[in-house]
C-alpha cells in the first residue's frame, strides 16, 4: 500500500483522499477506511477501477463503512493525486463542515422521462433550503452505456434552474458492457446520480477540449438516433467514408484513430465533439452523444494536448490556486495521450494542478452532454484559511 500523504505531498484542506491498489474489494475498502480515518466526511465519492467487481465493492463497503454517506461510479481510468491510472480504486472524502449534499437516483433512465427529472430535481432543489453565505451546485453521474445523457441533462438544466451543474458518465474500462453508478451502498446500472452540493468555498467550472474544425464536411444521410448509429455519412456507408477521410482503411479504425480524428458538431460559434465510441456490425459508426439524420458534422484536427491542458487548468480566484480540481476527462482524451506517450507529462500535469476525479464515456457541462473534453470544478480554500 502506498500511503497518501507520499501521493499529495501538499493535501487538500477541503477534502481527504485515499487510493487503494489491492486487486480484492474487501482489502482495498480496508485500506481506504484507514487512509481516510481522521476525515469528517459530509459525504465521500467513490470512483471504481474495471478491476474491481460493483458487486464486491458494494459489499465490502456495507461491511466497512456502514455509517458513512458514500455515492460514486465505474469508471474507465482514475485520476489520483499519481495522475493518470487504471487500476486504483479512489476515494475523495468531502469534508463536513465545508459541504452539505443531497441526492437523487434517477432509475431507470432509459427511456428519460423528462417531466419526472424536472419534478423531482425542483422538489429536491426545493427541500435543499440554502445557508446564507454559501452556494449551491450540483454534480451528475450516469450510466455511460444508457445513450441518454443528453435528453437528461436538458431535463436537469430545466429543474435546476440557476444551479450549475458537472459531471460524467460512468465507464467500463474499454469493454463497453455494463457501467453504473453508487448510491446508499448499491450500484444501479440504467440510472443516473444527482448531487445537490452546497459549499462555503468558492469554485469555478472548467471545460475544455483540444481540437480545431478542419475544411472536411459530413452530412448524416441515415441514422438511428435512439441508438446513436450512423449508418450513412455523404450517402455512403458510414465507417467507409469517415476511413475515406481521415485516410486510413476501414480496416484500421480503432478507438485511438477515433480519438485523433473527432467529428465535431457547431453550435453557434462553438464545436462540440461528438465522440465515435465504435464500428457497429460492418458499416455502421456508434456515437457517445446524440445523432441524427441531417446533421452536419466537421472533421477535428488536434492541438497540442499538454499545453492546452496545462491552459486549461490554470484556473485562479484573485490569484490564489484551486485547494483541489474534481476532474471529470474522457477517455478517448487519455487513450490519445498515452499513444502519443504522454501520459506522464499529463499526470505531471494534474499533479501540479491538484486534479483529482475519473475517465468517462461523456461528459456533463452546464446542462449540456459532450465528449473529448475535460470537464472540472475547481474549489478554492474559504476564506481566512492560509494556502500551504
């Protein structure tokens, strides 16, 4: 076991983290309750390794930590205070008198049923009365294989009204088979977790990709929306002619090539990443985000990663450094990282920037679902408590 203060040599003070590699659930829940036996937790997030079964987890966790307010997911990778790894199971204890939380589990969210999201977030939101002083924001965990992040993340944006909202989509390592989320010592697959923080430290949101449009244009021609199957891009079928345009055969479409070559979606004078997830059957192209007959889609040619990531975490409040960055980055941003290796220079990366959190299958930022991006809350130390 590695102990934690070795891992964050300048620890957080709004929150305790422990990290656990034991490849059994019950050692490494032990392991974690140690790290984590001076904290005072409101709450604690729990982001599981692919190694680690939900079911041990789960029952490791009643057993360990009967009394102890834990929600959390799958995930496709952890981000610890080492930066990028796979095989940790990471706990983020959030400390009592910094934090008050409420909850909601959405179950099941496939289909969403929009006007029950937006009832029952006003009714939480509702019966969460504010503290003077303190602000409110919320964090959402889903199911990444549920294909309904974004019907729910409008229907969220609806009830929350004014209260920003980040978060992620749980993930399966690379297996794409079953991901879910944690609440009241269960894991739930075809859910979705709602987190209604409140705070007296200050924070700001972060979200961020690395991609530019190039002069390639696509036009969806035939599609499943429901699904997020592309059948058909430019009249042709769909993995032949996004191969066609990123000049490589059909044949050698993989996760990385889908990572390095993103189709992008314009909104405004903004481009979203609609992220490929994978080749369906022979011809067809699996989306991470919503897609439909008419779309037009642009071709994204990478930026270099390492500075705009850097950039991108250099958030300040009058000047001061975030105590910590909850982190939420999709995998297909690490799978390029680590194939261009560099994965220790981005781990040095979320080192420096105190960045803790997990790889997702898609990502939640102010009521809108997206992929390839980092999302992120940075929180500040309160006020009158001197930096390290």
């Amino acid at each position: 076991m590695t102990a934690v203060g070795d891992l964050d040599r300048k620890p957080a003070e709004a929150v305790r983290i422990a990290v656990s590699h034991a490849g059994d659930a019950a050692l490494a829940l032990a392991e974690i309750k140690r790290q984590l036996v001076t904290a005072r937790p409101s709450f604690i997030l729990l982001f599981v390794p692919n190694p680690l079964q939900p079911d041990d987890v789960a029952r490791a966790l009643r057993k360990s930590m009967p009394d102890t307010v834990v929600f959390g997911c799958t995930t496709a990778g952890q981000i610890t205070p080492r930066g990028y790894e796979d095989d940790a199971l990471l706990a983020i204890a959030f400390q009592r008198r910094h934090f008050r939380v409420a909850s909601i589990l959405f179950e099941p969210i496939s289909p969403v049923s929009i006007a029950d999201v937006v009832s029952q977030t006003e009714r939480l939101v509702a019966q969460f009365r504010p503290t003077p002083g303190r602000e409110r924001l919320a964090l959402v965990f889903a199911d990444g294989l549920s294909k309904q992040e974004d019907i729910l993340m409008a229907a969220l944006e609806v009830g929350l009204k004014d209260i920003p909202v980040f978060g992620g989509s749980a993930g399966d390592g690379l297996r794409f088979e079953r991901t879910e989320v944690l609440r009241n010592g269960e894991f739930h697959s075809n859910a979705a977790l709602l987190l209604l923080l409140e705070t007296d430290l200050a924070f700001s949101g972060l979200g961020f990709d690395h991609f530019q449009p190039t002069d390639k244009r696509m036009v969806v021609t035939r599609a499943v929306p429901e699904e997020r199957l592309v059948l058909e891009i430019n009249g042709s079928p769909a993995a032949e002619e996004y191969a066609r345009l990123v000049e490589v055969p059909v044949s050698e479409l993989s996760p990385t090539i889908f990572a390095e070559n993103p189709v992008l979606v314009r909104n405004r004078n903004l481009y979203h990443v609609r992220a490929i997830q994978q080749i369906q059957g022979k011809h067809g192209l699996t989306f991470l985000s919503a897609i439909d007959d008419g779309l037009l889609l642009t071709l994204g040619r990478g930026k270099e990663i390492i500075r705009t990531l850097d950039a991108g975490l250099a958030v300040r409040d009058k000047d001061e450094a975030p105590d910590f960055i909850l982190g939420f980055d999709c995998y297909l941003r690490k799978l390029e990282i680590e194939r261009k290796g560099l994965d220790g220079e981005a781990s040095e990366q979320f080192r420096q920037h105190r960045v803790i959190g997990f790889n997702t299958y898609g990502e939640q930022h102010l009521g809108v679902h997206v992929n390839q991006t980092f999302v992120g809350v940075a929180f500040f130390r309160p006020k009158g408590v001197a930096p390290l």
